[in-house]
C-alpha cells in the first residue's frame, strides 16, 4: 500500500509533509538548481517586513557544537520589493508557498500582510502543492496562474530584533490579538510560529489557536552565545543570536510533544532536521508535518531525503496516512 503523505493546513491542501524553513532557503528561486523544491509540499520564506532590512552587523554566524548561531536580524528587501522582485519566481512555485511575515509593531504586520493580499489576490484555485516535479512537469498554459502566495507563516519569535519580535512570541494575550487581527484580514491559511524561549509554550500555542490561527510551528532559534577566548568578544557582533540545528531537536520535539496535546490545529515541527528519522521522531510527537531549516546548508538536498525516507518508514510500517504516525508512540513507562 502507498502511504497517503497529503495533509491540509486551513483550507490548502499540501501534497506531502516536508517543508523548507523560513531564512534557510531565501525566496526559492536562488536555490532551485540545488534542490527539487517542487517535489517538497511547501516553502517558507524568508521574513518580509515593511521596510528593508540590512539586519545585523557581521559576524553573524558562527558555527557551534551540532549547530550554529545565527545574528542576521531578518534582513530582507521589504514588502515593496519583495512584491517586485520575488513575487513572481514564487508564482512559478508548485509546492505550496508560505510567506513569513514579520514586523516591529502590530500595525507593520498588519500592513506587510495587507500589501501581500492586495499583491497576490486569492483566487480561491486549489494550489497545486508539491506536484510534479518540473522535470516532469505539466504545461502551465491552461492552468489557473498562481498567486505566488498559498499562506502566511507569523514570525512572532525573532530573538534578534530589537524592537520586536521576543515581546510578540512571548505574551499570549498580544498573540491572540495580533492573530485576531491578522485572522481578519484573510481567508489563506496562517500558521503562527513559536518561539521556544518561554516559560509554557503550551500557552501560547493556545493563545495562537484562540486567535484563529489554521496551525502553529515551532520551534524558532533558541538563545545563544559563544565568547572568543583569543578576544574575549562574543563571537557575534550582537553578542547572542539564535541557536539551530541538532543541537536544538530535543528541545523542538518536546515542545511538539506538549503544543501537540495542547491545541487541536496542526503542529509543524523543525528544529534540527536533516534526516527522517528526526522527522518521524517530530511525526511521533504529535507534529502533522515538519520543516528542514540548518540541515539544508549541510546537504541541500536533505529535504528530499526526509520525504523519501519518511514515505519508506510509512510503507514498512504498512501506515496509510501521515496523520497516523502521532498515535504510534508509545507511553514513557511502556505501559
Ligand atoms: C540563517 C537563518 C535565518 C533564519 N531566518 C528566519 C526568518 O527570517 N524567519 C523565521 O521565522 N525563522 C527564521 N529562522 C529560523 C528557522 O526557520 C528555524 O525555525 C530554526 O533555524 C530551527 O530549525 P533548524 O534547526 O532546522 O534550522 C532562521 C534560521 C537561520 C539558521
């Protein structure tokens, strides 16, 4: 039996579970030669904000143990430009495009996410997620064009931004209120993503779903630092940054585990993904789909790998549907 790997996200339908992560593959056309992205169900951009961001001063980077620490403080082109310049490669997307959002105050988010509707008017076509893949792709003419944009993802969660973001991904009643608003002002799917660096991210997962959100990710960055003995500077010229990749996955599969038992909206799990079995053990928590984010500058085509892989893990285990995986763990006790 093939395994179903579709899931629906609001009202998108997504072909398959495996997404690309916001801020590790830019807008999608920079990296297409690299990877087969069509063959994955859905790409998260890079932030857009307002304005144009140069974000942080380098370094910016720097490598730590099973991990890195990253300071680029959301720079990005700004809505104007985002709209001219990077709109129309995503309209020539056939995965599923999320555009993450992100903004200093409510107001901006409201307006990035305002300028993206007016941009890309909903047809109400059902999009053609994760189709074939172009090698093997259908002609397009006939088809109904894309917009370019199937959904929002909500960074309420940058740990960089001065001004912003911690102070929105940490207060539930703020979380519900922008995610009221911004519920009001589309009818595409809106995935709020959480940040870990919280007392109870149950909560605020809560807070997101009482707002209206369609689904929550999690997790973002955690906080980090690294010192240069040789110096004795932080290593990052903001001093703390945002900590990723396998190093982080215990951490985003348990609170995957809890967001799971906590709202009834999908879970989208990442954090330290780079091969299927750190996707099944997110499928396992209770996440409906996952995001592989640092593991694609290691290997750019693990994104690919973790589809394959969890598609083979579903036949072996004779499983129908994605859906199913979360009611295969077993309690602590074994009991
Ligand atoms: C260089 C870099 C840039 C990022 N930029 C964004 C961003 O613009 N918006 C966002 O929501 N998350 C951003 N993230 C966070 C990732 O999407 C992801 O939540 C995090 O890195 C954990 O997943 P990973 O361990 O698979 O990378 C960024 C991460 C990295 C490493």
């Amino acid at each position: 039996m093939r395994p179903e790997l579709g899931l629906r996200i609001g009202e998108l339908e997504l072909a398959n579970p495996v997404g690309l992560a916001s801020g590790t593959f830019g807008y999608g056309s920079e990296y297409e030669e690299l990877v087969e992205v069509d063959r994955l169900g859905a790409l998260f951009t890079k932030a857009v904000t307002l304005e144009p961001r140069e974000g942080n001063p380098p370094p910016r980077i720097v490598e730590t143990p099973s991990g890195m620490l990253n300071s680029i403080g959301l720079a990005n082109p700004g809505i104007e430009a985002f709209v001219a310049r990077k709109l129309p490669a995503l309209r020539e997307m056939r995965c599923a495009v999320f555009v993450n959002v992100a903004g200093a105050s409510e107001d901006e988010y409201l307006e990035v996410l305002e300028r993206l509707e007016a941009a890309a008017p909903h047809s109400g076509a059902a999009p053609r997620s994760g189709a074939t893949p172009r090698s093997g792709a259908t002609p397009r003419s006939g088809a109904t064009p894309r917009s370019g944009v199937d959904g929002y993802e909500i960074n309420l969660s940058c740990p960089n931004v001065r001004h912003g973001g911690l102070a929105f991904g940490t207060d539930p009643a703020q979380i519900e209120r922008l995610t009221r608003a911004l519920r009001d002002r589309t009818s595409r799917p809106l995935v709020v993503k959480l940040t870990p660096n919280v007392t109870d991210i149950a909560e605020i997962a809560r807070a997101a779903e009482a707002g209206g959100a369609d689904a929550v990710s999690c997790v973002n960055t955690l906080v980090g630092m690294v010192i240069d003995l040789g110096t004795r500077r932080p290593a990052l010229a903001t001093a703390t940054g945002g900590l990723s990749g396998p190093a982080i996955r215990p951490v985003g599969v348990a609170c995957c585990y809890k967001v799971s038992r906590a709202v009834r909206i999908p879970v989208i799990g990442l954090g330290g993904i780079s091969r299927a079995e750190d996707a099944l053990q997110y499928l396992l928590a209770g996440a409906r789909a996952v995001q592989v984010g640092t593991g694609t500058f290691v290997d750019p085509g693990c994104a690919i790998s973790v589809l394959e892989g969890i598609a083979a893990w579903m036949e072996a285990q004779g499983l129908g549907r994605v859906e199913d995986i979360g009611g295969l763990l077993e309690s602590p006790s074994g009991r």
